[in-house]
C-alpha cells in the first residue's frame, strides 16, 4: 500500500472512529428502549392546521 492512500484516508479514519465514540458515549447503541415511548401519536391532527400548512407551502410568489 502506498503511503499517500494512508496520509490522505488516515484524517477520514480518525473521523469516522471519533464520532462512533461520541455516538456510543451518548447512548446511540443502546437497545433498550423502555424509557421511549413505543409509538407516537400526534396530539393535535386537525384537518384545517394540515390544509393551513399545505398551503404555506403550495403558494405562489
């Protein structure tokens, strides 16, 4: 292996292992999921809010 590949890649390598680490120390990987709820559901789902939003986005400028 040429050592350029090395010098070039090893910056990208340390990156991807730093934030595995950070990902592990905040408990990405954990797989208990107790204490999140199983499903959600939305609290407000009113046609009118849905339409109003609809068509913040649809309007023409």
């Amino acid at each position: 292996m040429d050592i350029r590949y090395l010098i070039v890649g090893a910056p990208f390598i340390i990156a991807f292992f730093y934030t595995l680490f950070w990902l592990k120390k905040w408990g990405a990987f954990n797989s208990s999921m107790d204490d999140h709820p199983k499903k959600m559901n939305p609290k407000n789902n009113s046609l009118q809010e849905n339409f109003i939003i609809e068509n913040i986005f649809l309007t023409k400028n």
